[in-house]
C-alpha cells in the first residue's frame, strides 16, 4: 500500500539509549562482504537488474522490522527519500509483490503541507527525517535514519554497509542487526515460499550465546538432604554460635545435640518420611529446633503462623493431614484436636542426643507451605530436600558466607522466602539472629 499523505507512521528497531538532546551522531560499521552462495542467488532472482535487486534488499529489510516490532505494517525508507507502508507477513515472493507495488506508488518526500497541523508535533517526535529504517541499493547516510542498510557491488561481489544513529543505538546491537539481516536474506531467499516469520535469524554467534547463558547445569549432590548439610556443619564447627536471640546463644553442637532429642520424640509419634508435622510457633530458638528435629525424624514441616485467624489454622491443619503439631505452650489451644507436643517443655525432648537414624532421602518431602489463598482456597505446594539443597548451594556459590557472619530471620516461615533464612547459615557455619 501506498503512504497516505496524512498518515507519517515510523518504525523502528528498539533503541539501546533513551532518547536525550544530544544531536544524532552517524556510525558506520566496517564494509561486510556477502557470502558468495548469497550474493549469487541475489543476482540469479534479481536478474542482474539494481531494480529487482533493490526489492529483494527492501523487502528483507521489511521482514525484519516486521519480526522486531510485530506490527501489521511497516514503514520504511528506500533510496532517494521514498518511503512505503508494508505487510511485513508472507513469504519472501509475497513480500517481493508488496514492495514492487507499494515503491511505485510511494511519495518521493513527504511535504510539510502534507502533514494535518494536529499531526505536527507526532512527526516531529517520531523521526528527523522521512523514515526511520532505509535499505536498498548503494544507500548513503540519509538525513534522520536510525538505522540504515546499504548494499554495493564491488570486485564482482555485493558488500554490505549498515549505518547507525550512535546516539541511539550500540555497536553490538547492529553488528547484530547486521548478522540477521544477512541470515535472513540468505534462508528468504533458498525458501521464498516459506513464511517468513518462520525463518530461523539465529546465527551460530548467537546460538553460542544463548547455550553459554543457559548452561546452568551444576553438580550440587542430589542425593543430599537439608538436615544432613547442617549435620555435616555441625561436626565441622561445633563451637561456632550458631542461634542468637533474646534467650541467649546456642553453638552448632548445642542445636544438633537439641534438635536430636525432639527428633528422638518425633519418631515415637510415629514421624517418618512424608509425614506432616506442623509448626505453631514464633521466630524463636525453639522454632528453629522443632525444625531441623522434624527433618531429621524423617518429616515435613508444615509452617503455621499463630498470627492467622483460627479458620485459616484449622484448614491448614485439616486440608495438610498434619498427624503432630510442635507449639509453643501459649500456642496449643490453636491446635483443635490435632495432637500437640510443646516445643517449651522438657518433657518433649528425649534423654538421647546423639543422631536419629536416617530416614528420608533427597527425594522426601522438606517443607509444605500454603498459598495466601487470595485466588479461592490455600493450596499446599510440597517441596523435596534436592530442591532446598539445590537453592542453598546456588546461595553459597553466588554470595559465599562463612563463619563470622550472620543472617537475620525476619520472614515470616509461612513464606518460602523465609527457607534461605532458616537454613542458609546452617550449612555454612554462619549464625541466624
């Protein structure tokens, strides 16, 4: 289609520098030869003629912009201040009937008396100049582009020249542009009846990018559990402070010796893998305790803050099947009918401190935790220790913390955010406040 006088669309690709006052500063990167299997098509479909060869040029370029902004139509600039309004969908010999039609009917220039007076200041804003994106035959630096593709024969091949708006865009963004218009000139022109949208505008650069970017695959023993992390952390820094809190300190050995005696409880209750226990407590020593004592028994913990009202604790409870519910003695009521051990009585806690005979592998459940419930009922999201494991080790690799440091836990453990906290330190020999 032809550009309608009243009508200055732009089209652009994405800028890498937000638009300032700085006036545009014209780059031009080094001359890049076309392959000569390329060059040879190029010539063999445009019959040697620079009109049919400048369509070709033209029509790649409207293929690109069309897969860099997705729009309905694009507009762009040809040699000699001539503009066009683009389907940019199809095929390459679609796109080669478009932009035959639409150059011959183009306007040369757009005039100031074409331009209604509420148009002005979008115009204005939109470009310097008539287009924003030129391409074709031979192109010098036209007034105004962003970016522009210029394509020259030379030594009995075709060269490709792309200039750029430096004030608008990086050299690394159009050395990429440059790469895509180029392969995607070469797979339109071996496939011109294939859509072009499907056309692959990867290039093996780019495919290297993307796998160093994903090659996140990292070794983290997968067959680790959290409470097994912390043990090892335990035998390694015993004296280290490992709880800081209004009641005092509690080394490594004092909270593996502690939170084996609960454990040794638990497993009389009957905890074993999978198996539920909830948590009614405040952040306190204790509840880091009942923790590490429900993991090591081989359980799951069920984190309930005793801030939620009574309804939202009694369908945690019922919907989890928590079989057993630590709390803090104040907390028990909470509880309803399930059965309640007391993290604050020393009754709850066996006579044997050393380790409870392992129970769960990398594979059994960790933590349950409920959504807010803000889209209809809380729903229970089960994670495994392989998971945790994965997430800690990532922590440490990224952001290492040793002995000397400390976390503070100020999360609310009803909240997933609130794992890192509870155990990050723990296997580390770092201390939680």
């Amino acid at each position: 289609m032809s550009l309608s006088p009243l009508a200055v669309p732009t089209t652009s690709f994405p800028a890498d520098f937000a638009p300032g006052n700085e006036p545009a500063a014209a780059a031009v990167l080094d001359p890049i030869r076309v392959p000569t299997e390329l060059g040879t098509r190029l010539e063999r479909i445009s019959r040697g003629q620079d009109e049919l060869l400048q369509v070709v040029l033209a029509a790649a370029a409207v293929a690109l912009l069309g897969r860099y902004t997705r729009s309905d139509e694009v507009f762009l600039g040809l040699p000699g201040g001539r503009v066009l309004l683009v389907d940019p969908a199809g095929s390459l010999r679609v796109l080669l009937g478009r932009v035959t039609t639409s150059s011959q009917n183009a306007p040369s220039q757009i005039a100031p008396s074409q331009i209604a007076p509420s148009q002005e200041a979008s115009v204005r804003g939109a470009s310097s100049g008539p287009a924003d994106v030129v391409a074709g035959l031979a192109v010098e630096p036209p007034l105004g582009a962003g970016v522009w593709f210029g394509t020259a024969r030379e030594d009995g091949g075709l060269v490709l020249t792309v200039g750029y708006d430096a004030s608008r865009y990086a050299e690394t963004s159009i050395r990429a542009l440059a790469r895509q218009y180029l392969t995607l000139l070469d797979a339109a022109t071996a496939e011109p009846d294939r859509p072009v949208a499907e056309l692959e505008l990867c290039t093996a650069e780019d495919t290297a990018v993307v796998a160093a970017a994903n090659a996140t695959e990292y070794a983290f023993g997968s067959g680790t559990t959290v409470h097994g992390l912390f043990a090892r952390q335990a035998a390694a820094t015993p004296d280290a402070p490992a709880l800081v809190s209004g009641a005092g300190t509690l080394s490594y050995a004092d909270l593996d010796a502690r939170s084996n005696q609960l454990a040794h409880t638990l497993r009389e209750y009957g905890v074993g893998p999978d198996v539920v226990v909830a948590l009614l407590a405040e952040r306190s020593s204790e509840l880091m305790v009942g923790i590490l004592a429900v993991l090591k028994a081989g359980g799951c913990y069920l984190p309930v803050d005793p801030s939620y009202p009574p309804a939202r604790i009694d369908y945690l409870l019922t919907d989890s099947g928590a079989r057993l519910v630590l709390a803090q003695a104040r907390f028990a009521g909470l509880a309803g009918s399930t059965p309640v051990l007391a993290l604050d009585e020393p009754a709850s806690y066996a006579a044997k401190s050393g380790p409870v005979e392992p129970s769960s592998a990398a594979g059994d459940l960790a933590y349950l935790i409920y959504t807010s419930g803000s889209t209809g009922a809380p729903k229970g999201v089960l994670v495994e220790h392989r998971s945790v494991v994965n997430r800690l080790l990532w922590m440490q690799r990224a952001y290492p913390i040793a002995t000397g440091d400390v976390l503070l836990q100020k999360t609310s453990t009803s909240f997933d955010v609130s794992v890192w906290e509870l155990f990050w330190w723990a296997v580390t020999g770092a201390t939680l406040a």
